[in-house]
C-alpha cells in the first residue's frame, strides 16, 4: 500500500501555506479517471506541481458501502494518485502524507452515493521565509545554455526547419509528458536569445492508417457533434492540437504572439515511407520549427 507518513518540521522563519486540488473519481472506481488525469498533468505542465513540491494526499469515498470497504478504496484513490505524481517525476520523499479517510459521513441514503466525496484532496504545501527580501528583478544571468539540437540561428535559412527533440506527447493526446517540458522551457530560451526570430510550429503524426489527421483523445467527448471544443481543439486535428498545445505554452511564458505560428500536417508529410519500425514511426512523430524571420 502506498503509504508515506513523515514528521513535519517548522522554523521561527517560515510560514507554511496550503492550497488544496480536489481530484474526482467515478462511482466505486478507485482508478484515475480522465479528468482527473488532465487536472493534474494540468498542475504539472503550469508548474503548480513540481519534482520539489510537498504535498499531502487525502482519499475519500462516498457512503455507498461498508465502513472496511470504504477506507481500502478512499486509500486505492489515494495511492493511484500519488502514484501518478510520482511516475511524472514528483520526489516520493516530498509526499509529507499519504492516507485514506474512509467514507464522508451524511445523512443520506440511495445506492448512487454523493459524487462530491468521491476524490482525493491533494494539499499542496508552501514554506515562504517571512525575512527573504523581494528578488531584484533583472539580476538572472542573460546566457542561456541552450540543447545541442537548438542551432545557432545565424546558421538557419529563413523559411528551413529544425527538429524539435526530446518533446514526447501522450498518446493520442496534444498534451506532452512531464519530462518534455525543460525541452519546451529551451525553445522559450532560444525565442528570447534571439528576439528578431519569428517562427511557425509545425506539428506531423505517424502510424496513421487512414485519414489525414487522428483523434485528440484530450477533446471533450462533448464536442463530438459540433467539430469543436470550447477552446477551439478540434477532434480529428492531433498533430495541429499538439503544435498549439506548443504554441500556448510560449505565449504563457511571455513570448509575444506575433511572433509566433502554428499548423499540422498529420501524416502528410512523412520522413520515412513506409514506417516498418518503432524507430521510423519516431521520426515521423515530431515537431519542427521554421524560421519565418530572423
């Protein structure tokens, strides 16, 4: 059972603060389920979670049930997701607790249960040092050290690609793995290294049998029937959702918008036909980005 109990210590100096995500699950079901998956991979793409955050994990279950019954799933709810956290390179050392609480108690009664009290709270904790002056701003080093695979931009003629490496997505999903994201914090160096730089973000697909484009599995299934989502993803455009997935995550990170562009090619534009291996199916499956102006 995945269970971390830990002693947790104060100073004179610091103040711990707490905010608190509720994580649903579906009825009798102690798996994440998909919103609760893309809630947290949300948390950990906007860095609300990071590998050093300190967290405590609380499980709960509704009154349908019996008290035992009730406590093991609130517990299952509470490992899977500590469990998920720590898979997505959260420090297990940093889980300060990790517990079940059984069901919530109400005075109800039916056999659909309350859906509210099927989560898990995950307590993020804080330590801010009430003497610590205000940072200085401008005083972080200019010189970025950028990945072998960023070139110099001098050496790249406008309207050429390079590759972006290292940027893994979820399956079937615009949304990329936690372990992508210093790759993406490196393309946010390059566009500030070099401020002239306009760029488009061009997304491609492999493996794709019939059609253009695949399914987003991370589109509501509620925009089935309307082509799009209420955020502008559409349902067949995986590889144009992963570049604006791309996309957006500069523009948050201060990049000006102007500067950038984005498309999907699908599966139009392969770099090996046909693909006979797993390593011809990762070369298809890639993002690149052309300089438009520099």
């Amino acid at each position: 059972m995945f269970i971390f109990l830990c002693i947790i210590n104060y100073t004179a100096l610091a103040q711990v603060t707490s905010d608190t995500i509720h994580l649903f699950f579906d009825f009798n079901n102690p798996k994440l389920n998909t919103g609760s998956r893309n809630q947290l991979d949300s948390l950990l793409y906007n860095d609300v979670i990071t590998k050093n955050s300190s967290v405590i994990i609380i499980g709960y279950a509704d009154y349908v049930g019996t008290d035992l019954y009730n406590k093991t799933l609130s517990e299952q709810r509470a490992s899977a997701v500590a469990a998920y956290l720590t898979g997505m390179g959260l420090d297990t050392a940093h889980i300060q607790l990790c517990i079940g609480k059984g069901e919530v108690q109400r005075e109800m009664s039916g056999t659909k249960g309350y859906a509210p009290d099927r989560k898990v709270d995950v307590v993020l904790r804080t330590a801010k040092n009430k003497n610590i002056a205000k940072a200085i701003p401008g005083t972080r080093s200019k010189i970025v050290a950028l990945p072998a695979f960023f070139p110099n931009v001098d050496s790249i003629p406008i309207g050429h690609t390079f590759v972006l490496h290292n940027i893994l997505f979820f399956q079937g999903r615009h949304t990329v793995i936690p372990s992508s994201l210093p790759v993406l914090q490196s393309l946010v160096d390059f566009m500030r290294l070099y401020p002239a730089v306009k760029i488009r973000i061009e997304g491609h697909i492999c493996c794709l049998k019939t059609g253009r484009d695949a399914l987003d599995e991370d589109v509501s299934p509620r925009s089935v029937h309307i082509d799009e989502n209420p955020d502008g993803y559409a349902l067949f455009t995986l590889s144009v959702n992963r570049a604006r997935y791309i996309y957006e995550f500069l523009v948050k990170k201060g990049i000006a918008a102007d500067r950038l562009k984005y498309t999907g090619y699908g599966r139009s534009m392969p770099l090996v036909e046909p693909e006979r291996t797993l390593d011809d199916e990762a070369q298809n499956r890639r993002v690149e980005i052309r300089i438009l102006a520099k």
